[in-house]
C-alpha cells in the first residue's frame, strides 16, 4: 500500500480510503453491497 504524509502533521496516511459518514445514511443491507463491491473491485 502507498503512504504520503498527511499535511505539515507528519502522519504518514494511506493514498486509498473509504468514508465511511454516508454509508450510515443507508441500510445496513446497502452498505455491506457498497463495501463487498468496493473490495470486488480492488
């Protein structure tokens, strides 16, 4: 996995991520679909 540094923080951050505050806003049912195609796709 390729890291950058968040900012003038210093944190060293993964390049790929998944919010994950919309996915609360539909059902469980959705969002497992969204994740299971998020890892189906790499």
């Amino acid at each position: 996995m390729k890291y950058r540094v968040l900012g003038k923080t210093g944190l060293k951050v993964s390049i790929l991520g998944f919010g994950g505050i919309p996915i609360r806003r539909v059902s469980e049912r959705e969002a497992v679909a969204v994740v299971n195609r998020a890892l189906d796709l790499g």
